[in-house]
C-alpha cells in the first residue's frame, strides 16, 4: 500500500482519537481521511472500525481503571445497544438515509443550544436517580441510540454523552465512561463481520489504530483532569463538523 495512505490516515486517526476520548464522534474526522486517501466506501468503513476499536479499547480501559464505569449499569446499556444497533440496522433498509439526513440537519441546532446551556454537561449530575431507574433509562437511551447507529450512525458518541448526562443524570465521568463502554461492543461486533466478510484493509488499519490508541490515552487523560472544561468546545466542534458534513451531502 502507497505511504502516502498512511501518511494522510494515521495523523486524522489521531486527532479522532483525542476528540472520540473526551467527547464522542471521532470518526467524522477519521472517516474522511480514508476517503481522501482513495480507500473505497466499504473498505475505509471497515478498516476504520479496526482503528476506532483499538482506540476504544484503551480508552474504556482508562475509564474503568479511574472508576468512571460501574459495570452493574454500563453492561446492561451494552446489551440494550446491541439489540437496538440490529434493529437500526434492519429499518435502515426500510427509511431512506435522506430522510434521516434532513432530520438531523434540523435536530443538530437545537442539541447545540442544550450544550451550550450554562449547567449543561453537569460534572456532578442534576440528581440521582435510583440504581434500578438509573439501570432502566440508561438501557433505553442505549437501545434508542443503537438504532439511531445501525440507521445512521454519526455522532453517536457525543449524543450518547449528552443523553446519560441529562436524561439518565449520570454524572458527567460516568456518561462518558459507559458511553466508551456501549462504543466498545458496538464498533467490535460491527468489526467482527467486517473481518469475516474481508473488508478490512489490516494492515493499514494496525496503523492507524496505533495512533488511535495514543490519541485516546491522551484525550483521556486530558478529560479526567479538565472534565466539562474541555467537553463543551470540543463537542460543539464535534457538532459542527456534523451539521456541515450532512448538508453537503445533502447540497451533492
């Protein structure tokens, strides 16, 4: 493979790692750029499922060894995930991407406006819940956000950070914790099919999940010391990028 491929991939999929660890949604910078290095469709999602699954992995590590997953909460969430991330997947050939498309396009906004709020993204939660209601909105925002992924997917991160955090009440190093969580299962099971189904261009995917790894410890590191000092921008960063990245689509 041309070095040229590794050259523009590796340093967006370390970036992707740095924005993914503290607020979700790095594959809209890490997608791009194997689309800019001429990897095809299939191949740039497989292989970027690879990267964003290494990076991932050392992330919800580092989540967990600081204690921002409890695991009674966060393997439930899991599960209801994957249930919904099938069902994503099954309506997905029933609603056309463009529909979904014109309603994030009009969804985006006002989700800006919550995190812009002054006590959004609250580091302590607005109040806590019960174990068992805390358990039960917590597997439905994980089942709601798993369709939202097998239809559509982009931003699923952030917006499951945003919905434990406000909806759910965890605070915010438990939404992000179990978010790397529900992410982990979510990208691994998706992989597995890839890499069954050979789509995975491996070893450029090794590479750039090398410096996805390093991007996520980083931005792991740099959420547990700043919390929601850092989270805002880049989410609204994050955001964005989605916004614009959904009306070109939609303009071409």
């Amino acid at each position: 493979m041309d070095p040229i491929v590794f050259a523009i991939v590796c340093p967006f999929a370390f970036l992707a790692g740095i924005v993914d660890a503290i607020a979700g949604g790095g594959g809209l910078i890490s997608l791009p750029a194997f689309f800019v290095a001429g990897i095809s469709p299939h191949a740039a999602i497989a292989t970027n499922k690879l990267s964003s699954s290494m990076g991932t992995a050392i992330a919800t590590w580092r989540f967990a060894r600081a204690g921002y997953i409890k695991w009674r909460i966060a393997l439930p969430c899991v599960v209801g995930a994957l249930v919904g991330g099938s069902t994503g997947a099954a309506l997905a050939l029933l609603v056309p991407e463009g529909v979904f498309a014109w309603i994030m396009l009009a969804v985006l906004p006002f989700v800006a406006f919550f995190v812009l709020r002054p006590h959004s993204l609250s580091v302590e939660g607005e109040s806590a819940f019960s174990l068992s209601k805390t358990m039960a909105l917590g597997v439905l925002v994980a089942f709601a956000m798993g369709i939202y992924d097998g239809m559509y997917g982009p931003g699923t991160g952030t917006f499951l950070i945003l919905l434990l955090n406000g909806v759910v009440h965890m605070k915010l190093t438990l939404a992000n914790g179990t978010t790397k969580a529900i992410n982990l299962a979510t990208n691994v099971s998706a992989l597995v099919m890839f890499l069954i189904n050979g789509k995975v261009l491996v070893p450029l995917g090794l590479a750039a999940g090398a410096f996805n790894i390093v991007g996520n410890y980083l931005g792991a590191s740099l959420f547990s010391s700043r919390g929601a000092a850092v989270v805002k921008p880049l989410m609204l960063v994050v955001l964005i990028v989605f916004f614009v990245k959904i009306a070109y689509d939609l303009i071409s």
